[in-house]
C-alpha cells in the first residue's frame, strides 16, 4: 500500500501544481498589454520602385 499511496500524494501534488501554474499564466497574459501591430506601407510609397524600375 505504501507505493500506491506515494504515487497518489506525487499525482495530487502535481495536478494542484499545473493548476496553480494556469492561474498564473492566465493572470500574466491579462496584465499583459496587447502587441501592437505594425503600420502598413501607405499607396504612396509602394509606387516609386516600381517608377524606379521603369526608367532603366
């Protein structure tokens, strides 16, 4: 009985352990301000290679 009892208290000690490490993760993500997404390229600017491309 000794060994089953061991690998009850190991797997109750790890799901109460990946259950306090969810919490945590969920708590970081929500104190985590949102990426910021980069600027698109504007109609102008695409253009002038494509100029440069066509005086060669």
């Amino acid at each position: 009985m000794g060994q089953q009892h061991r690998r009850t208290v190991k797997r109750r000690r790890r799901t109460s352990y990946l259950e306090r490490k969810k919490v945590k993760a969920k708590e970081a993500a929500a104190s985590r301000p949102a990426p910021k997404t980069k600027a698109k390229k504007t109609a102008a600017a695409a253009p002038a290679p494509a100029a440069a491309a066509a005086a060669k």
